[in-house]
C-alpha cells in the first residue's frame, strides 16, 4: 500500500455525526488517493473502512487479535471485502489469539505508525482514540487532527479537549488534512530511502 495514509480513529459508540464525518473525511480522503488505516471496531472505524471501500480506495485493517479470530464477529464480510479489493487485513498476534484488553494500545501503535498522519474523528475523554493520537505525535512524530464536536457532548469531549490543549490540530473539512498527509508521505519515503542506502 504504497499510498499517503490517514489513520481513522474514533468511538465504537458513536453518535450519528460521528458516522456521517468518518463518511466524509474518507471519501474524499481516498478521491485524493489517500490509504485508510484503521483497527476494524464497530463504529467509526467500521465507518472509515466501508467509505473507503465503497469509493473505490486503499483500506488497511489492524486487529487486536489474531486472524483466524475475527473481533468483531460481525465484520467477517467487511474484512473479506477489505483483502478482495486489495487492502490488509493485519495482526502481529499468532493467528487463533483471542482479543485480550492489552492488546488493543499494542494495535493502537501499528495504526499509528502505518499513518501519515492520524484523524480522531469522535472520541470521550478517556477513549482508546486518544491513545493512539497520543502514540502518533509522542512516539512517532506524527501530526494528529481532530473533528471538533458540539460542546457539552460527552462523545467529541476528547476531541475538543485535545484541540483546546494544542496538541492536534483541527480538521473541519478533509483536505485540512490531506496535504499533510501527502507531504508526511513523502518526507518519511525519503527517510527511509536514505536509510536503505546507508
């Protein structure tokens, strides 16, 4: 998946909104040749996944399990359609590994280092979506966004505190994201280069 990527997290107990902004943002996200990456949970993530693919875009899944243990259940079809049109389904678990609690910061991790930048999308204060913006912009120097929500709702009260405390930014249309995501792109390709090289 050689494609600039966005890491889309949010709540499995998303509102309404919630799902309508991960629509958006990926759709237009993959129009731009943008990849998604995201964890495969209920709600937004499930959201950004199915956006991408029903608009013909680069979807990668991470898992907090192993392969042959599919978590969600029910997003068995939504995992087969993400490999038939040529994205990843990944874990780094061994393949009949249940989900355990700890795991899903550890699949936190891979998204964000998979990402050029990462979009928090609808998130509580204490919310598995902070966890991994704060894995991008502490650990692998990424930049992270945020969807502000309405003021006083419990479900964007992360989202608006991150953005309040500065350290995301705030992405209230797509392609406030979409030129850091390609330009984050590029800069680690040349890294790496540079390294492979050396």
């Amino acid at each position: 998946m050689a494609l600039a990527s966005v890491g889309i997290v949010g709540s499995r107990r998303c509102s309404r909104y919630g799902i309508e902004q991960a629509i958006a943002f990926s759709k237009e996200l993959v129009e731009a040749d943008v990849a998604i990456i995201s964890g495969g949970a209920r709600g937004i993530d499930a959201a950004a996944h199915r956006a991408a693919l029903q608009h013909g875009g680069s979807t990668a899944a991470i898992l907090g399990s192993g392969l042959s243990v599919v978590y969600p259940k029910e997003h068995t079809p939504l995992f087969d359609s993400i490999v038939h049109s040529g994205g990843v389904v990944l874990s780094e678990f061994p393949c009949h590994r249940p989900p355990q609690p700890a795991y899903f910061p550890r699949r936190n991790r891979i998204i964000s280092g998979l990402s050029s930048v990462v979009l928090v999308v609808e998130a509580a204060r204490r919310s598995g979506a902070l966890i991994t913006a704060r894995i991008a912009v502490e650990e692998h120097g990424r930049q992270c966004f945020a969807v502000p929500g309405r003021i006083g709702d419990s479900a964007s009260a992360g989202c608006i505190q991150t953005i309040r405390d500065g350290w995301v930014g705030i992405a209230v249309h797509p392609e406030d994201i979409i030129e850091e995501a390609v330009s984050a792109w590029t800069r680690l390709s040349l890294v790496s280069r540079s390294e492979a090289r050396q």
